[in-house]
C-alpha cells in the first residue's frame, strides 16, 4: 500500500492511444465525475495516432468542455503498435506529482515500457489489457512485459477471457486485478426509432423489410464472408446495412453488386454519429471468426446495439457469448447455416426481437456504461493508494 495524506485530491494521470479518439475520453471524464471530488484527473493522448488495424488515422480533437485535463503529445511510429512510443515529454508529465499511474497500453509494447520506466517506485501503476489469446512473446517484447509486470501495482482486464488467460500467467497471477469492458456512453447511444427510420428513408430504404447490420472493420476475422453467405441462404426478404470499412470492401462491394438494392455500405460514418445507424437495424450481427493470432476480445458493437435496443446474433468467439449471455442469440462461430436459420429466427418473430431488445437494454445500462465502469475501475484504484 502507498501512504497518501486525506488533504487534497488524489491526482490520477491516464495514458492511452486509444485517447486520440474522444469516444474513449468518456472513461476519463467520469473518472472526474465518478470520483465526486477524490481524484484530479489528467489524460495523455497522442496527437495523432495513424493505426493499422484496430483503429484508423485520427488526429486528437479536444471535446467541448471535458472535465479533465489533456495533453495532446508526439508519437513515433503509430503504425505498428508493438514499437509506437511518445516523446520524451511523456516522462516529464509522469514524475510532475501524480498519486496513480493507469496505462491503457499493454505491458508488453514499447508504449507500455517507457510508461513503467518513466513511473516513480513510489507510485502505483496499473495497466489495462486486452491479451485474450495465451501467446508468448519473443524478444524483446517478452522482456518489455517481464519487467512491466514486475513493476506493475495491479492489473485490469477487458473480459472473461482475458481474466481466465492472464491470472494463470508469471506476472498476472500474484497481482491485484479487476475487470473494466469498454462502454458507451448513454447520451449519445440510446433507443432512437425516429432517427433510425430517418435513416432508412435516407438510404433509399422504407419500413416494409427488416434491417440486418453489420458494425465493424472488414476484416476476414470479423465472419463477413459467413455473414454474407448466410445471407444469401435466408428464404425470407431483409435488407442488409453495414457501416465499415477495410481490406475486404472490394469483395463485399461485388456481393452488393448481386443483392440489387437490399444492401448499403455506409464506410464514412464517425463513431460520434453511428447511433441512428445502429437504431436503422431491426438485428445486429457479429459473426467473429478465431484465428491462430486474433480472437474477440470484447465486441463493442454489441453493447452499442443493446443500448440502442436492437437484438444481436452473435458467434461464439472469444468474448462475444460472455458478452451478449442470455440478452442475445449465440452460435457456433463459422457456421452459415446456423446462422442462416438464427436470423430467420428473429426476422420472422417480431415479438422475440422485442423480448432480446428489452434484455439487452437492462444489461447494457446495468454493465457497460462508462460511469459504471468507471467507478469500478476508481473502487479499484483506492485499494492501491
């Protein structure tokens, strides 16, 4: 435990790439909210922030009167999130008086090095991860991670899995942990049928076909070449709406190209703007797929979906059946008929779509709300000061 006088606010300093976008800010801002005067809070985002994989090129945008104090710093090598790190201004904030250190970086990056290197001994530190796969790394990223467990005062997890992985592991086992999933924030995702049929009639599209979506990168691991051959196994009418964009766009603008007007590629839509999207769906799908490097780690667009009361039909990969339980449909991953047949499910069954709907509003405002989460995450943090 770390000595601390009761004269003043705790002040907590979050590091996070994912900071860039002002979606995540949200958790930081009820850190400040949540926190009901305990703690001070300041956030390090990077500047920009080019992405590869998980998130796109974004330059940080500060967010109208956000609560908390930010610093907008360089980093080198946004491309390859293994080696990316900050400048040397990083090291500066850290040692300015801090009572916690939260990383939202992962030990075994460089990142998350030069974050535990640059930490005081006396001041805990505490990471967040997402490993939800059982890797060993090699050198020198196995090293990186060795010493930033050794460092580290306790650990958070995304999920389930990663929890399971983790706690079994040198380093995890015999830390302080607890769990914190991403979250939405309830006044931008809410139930909007005004907005979506908005949409729909926007899109070209009336109310007399059910909406199927997909949220999501167009990546072969995300199951869209399951989704759309389940699709096209569907002997009932439904309109097909996906909001994305990557790799695989070339082989489901062909596929569009064989469905006439039943599908719509919506790729430019900022997260900010995705809820009457999401509330334009009658079902939402998430047909994740495992691979020998990837799997699940959470499935932000379902908790998005529940939020906006739209049903989900999920795989079971990864964290996806940890996260829709009993609110949502689950199947074998890579199935198409079963998917198939699961969708036809719910398009012919109004009633069932309403039942899942409501469930999945109860645990999304129950669960997964950044100010919930927050406070899980602050109720954790006062055991390690």
């Amino acid at each position: 435990m770390f000595a601390l006088g009761p004269s003043r606010p705790r002040k907590l300093l979050s590091i996070a790439h994912s900071y860039v976008l002002g979606v995540n800010r949200k958790l930081a801002h009820e850190f400040q909210r949540q926190s009901l005067g305990k703690w001070e809070v300041s956030v390090v985002a990077p500047a920009y922030f080019q992405g590869r994989n998980d998130i796109r090129p974004n330059s940080f945008r500060a967010e109208p009167d956000e609560p908390i104090h930010v610093d907008a710093i360089h980093a080198r090598w946004t491309n390859r999130i293994h080696v990316f790190h900050y400048e040397r201004k990083l090291r500066e904030i850290i040692r300015s008086g801090f009572d916690l250190v939260h990383a939202w970086e992962e030990p075994y990056i460089a990142a998350g090095l030069q974050i535990a290197r640059a930490t005081p001994q006396n001041v805990p530190l505490v990471y967040r991860t997402a490993q939800s796969l059982d890797k060993r790394y090699p050198p020198p990223f196995n090293w990186m991670e060795s010493y930033c467990t050794r460092r580290m005062s306790g650990w958070i997890y995304s999920g389930s899995l990663v929890g399971q992985n983790l706690k079994k592991r040198p380093g995890y086992a015999d830390k302080p942990s607890c769990v914190a999933p991403l979250g939405f924030d309830p006044n931008r995702m809410f139930v909007d049928r005004a907005a979506g049929r908005a949409t729909r009639r926007e899109l070209g599209w009336d109310d007399s076909i059910p909406v199927v979506g997909y949220l999501g990168r167009f990546v072969k691991a995300k199951g869209l070449q399951v989704l759309m051959d389940a699709i096209d196994l569907l002997n009932v009418p439904v309109r097909v709406l996906m909001v994305g964009d990557g790799p695989m766009r070339q082989e489901v603008d062909a596929w569009m190209k064989t469905r006439g007007d039943s599908v719509r590629i919506c790729s430019q839509v900022k997260h900010a703007s995705i809820a009457p999207y999401i509330n334009a769906m009658d079902v939402l799908l998430a047909p994740s797929l495992t691979t020998p490097q990837w799997k699940e780690q959470f499935g932000r667009m379902i908790v998005e979906a529940f939020a906006c009361g739209v049903p989900v039909i999920g795989s079971d990969s990864g964290e996806i059946p940890y996260v829709i339980g009993d609110a949502g449909i689950v199947v074998p991953e890579n199935q198409t008929q079963l998917l198939a047949d699961a969708i036809s499910e719910l398009i012919d069954s109004p009633t069932r779509r309403g039942e899942l709907a409501e469930k999945g509003l109860a645990v999304a405002h129950e669960k997964y709300t950044w100010a919930r989460i927050a406070r899980t995450t602050l109720d954790f943090f006062d055991t390690l000061v």
